[in-house]
C-alpha cells in the first residue's frame, strides 16, 4: 500500500484515503504511543491516537513528500505523546 499517494488525497480532503490511512496504521500508532506513555495508559494511548489523526488530517496540505508518511505520522504521535506527558505530569 503505498501511503504518500494516499496522503496527497488526504491534503487534497479526500475522506476516503483518510479512512484507509488511518486504518493501515491506527494500531501501529496505538502501540507507539503505549510505548511512549507506559502500559497502564492504555485509554490515554487511545485518545493520543485520535488527536495524532486529527493532526495529521490538518497538516496534510503541509505534508512535504520527502520522506515516508509513517515517519511523518509517528513524528506527530511522538510530539502528542509528549505534549500530554508535559500537561498530565
């Protein structure tokens, strides 16, 4: 599957190429977050991811097709993670 192609629908408002990024790496980015937040913030990891996604959706139109999405998307999941660990500490 091919993500970049994907991700230039998304800045483009494609729902549909959304729907399918999200689900190709929702767990990825669900277990990342785990990692990042500790095993018994598992709801947390949940809600880090929903953020991450609305980010991404909002920054596609940003998105620089240089690199890979997954760097892309796990940059914003590694940034959401700390962002709530700085708020919640």
């Amino acid at each position: 599957m091919d993500l970049s192609s994907h991700m230039c629908k998304i800045a483009e408002g494609d729902k549909k190429s959304f729907r399918i990024m999200a689900k190709a790496m929702g767990c990825k980015m669900h277990s990342t977050a785990l990692k990042l937040l500790g095993s018994s913030h598992f709801d947390d990891a949940d809600d880090v991811v929903q953020i991450s996604l609305i980010k991404v959706w909002q920054s596609a139109p940003r998105w620089v097709n240089k690199g890979s999405v997954e760097g892309y998307v796990y940059r914003i999941v590694f940034s959401t993670c700390m962002d709530f660990i700085r708020r919640y500490k």
